[in-house]
C-alpha cells in the first residue's frame, strides 16, 4: 500500500483551531450539545471540543452507511441514538467528511425533527462534487478533491483511523 499525505497533523490542528474560533464567535457563551457521529468522528469531535471554551455537553449518535466498501450506499443506519433531549438546545453535529452527503442530512433531519433551539453541522472534510443530496455544512475545515482518503477518524475497512494525518489510501 502506498500513501500519499493530503494534510499534516499541523495543517489540521491550525484548521481545527480557526474553526473553534468561528464557533466561539458563533455561540457567544450559550451551551451547545456537541454530538460527533461515530465512529469517524470522532478524533476530530475530541479535538475541537477542547478547544471550545463555552458550556459543552457531549452525546454520540453511531451511524452506518457504507458496510466495508469505499462508496455509501446511500442508505443511512442508525446503530445507536442519543441520550439528551435536544428540545430547545444549541446543537452542533460533528462528523469527518460530507461525501454523498447522505449521512449529514438524514442525521439532520432527525435531530431537526425534536425541535432543537438551533442545529449546525461541522465536518473536518468537504467532498463537494460527489454531494447527491443537498447540504452544505455550516462549518467546513477542508475542501478535498475526489479521492478516498484515510486518517484522522477516516476508515478504510476497520483500520487507519488512528493515524493523526490524513492521507490518499491505495491499494
Ligand atoms: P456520506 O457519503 O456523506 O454519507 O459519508 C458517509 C461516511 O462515509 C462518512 O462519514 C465517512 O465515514 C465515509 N467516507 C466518505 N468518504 C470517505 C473517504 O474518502 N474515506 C473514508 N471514509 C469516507
Ligand atoms: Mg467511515
């Protein structure tokens, strides 16, 4: 296997961190219930959280769209749903990337659906050319070509997630 390094650890702690600064900016001080969705989004979610100087409550939503392939298929699975009651609650969703898109808009619909006081979604990477469904997230760390990528939370089967940078996986 080959990789190439599409962003360094450092590029995406500077990115992560002007990120923060835009929700800090965001927020004012109100809570916010951060809910990344697992499991890639994980590392990313842990990151910003503590970047976050304002009131954070942290529940997790477990997802499944893509079985052990390289493409959705479309078809969102909720694994396992929150604890919180977000009735009238400042939430941010939190995931790796928005590819299809599928995974960001069905979870948002859901959590729309109980009456949140504001919802926002933030991923770490933006696919945009491969979006068959329109979203486009509030906060985006980084736009990326069509190219599979790995690292920082991103799988391919059950590994790489655990690598701090985010690099090209070919086989
Ligand atoms: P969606 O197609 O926007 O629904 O993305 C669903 C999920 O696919 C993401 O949360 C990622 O876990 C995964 N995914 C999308 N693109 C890639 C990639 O390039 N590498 C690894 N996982 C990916
Ligand atoms: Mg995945």
């Amino acid at each position: 296997m080959k990789e190439k390094i599409l962003l360094t650890a450092e590029e995406i702690e500077a990115r992560v961190g002007q990120l923060a600064e835009q929700i800090t900016e965001d927020f004012k001080n109100e809570e916010v219930i951060l809910i990344p969705l697992l499991r890639g989004g994980f590392i990313f979610a842990a990151d910003l959280c503590r970047k976050l100087p304002m009131p954070v409550v942290l529940d997790f939503i477990t997802t499944s769209s893509y079985g052990s392939g390289k493409a959705s298929s479309g078809e969102v699975k909720l694994i396992q749903d929150l604890r919180e009651d977000i009735t009238d609650k400042n939430v941010l969703i939190v995931d790796d990337i928005c590819d299809s898109g599928h995974t960001l808009k069905s979870i948002r619909d859901l959590l729309h659906s109980r009456g949140p006081r504001s919802l926002k979604t933030c991923v770490i990477l933006d696919k945009k050319e491969r979006r068959e469904v329109e979203i486009t997230p509030d906060y985006i760390g980084f736009s990326i070509p069509d190219v599979f990528i790995v690292g920082y939370g991103l799988n391919y089967g059950r590994l790489h997630r655990n690598k701090p940078y985010i690099y090209t996986y070919i086989e």
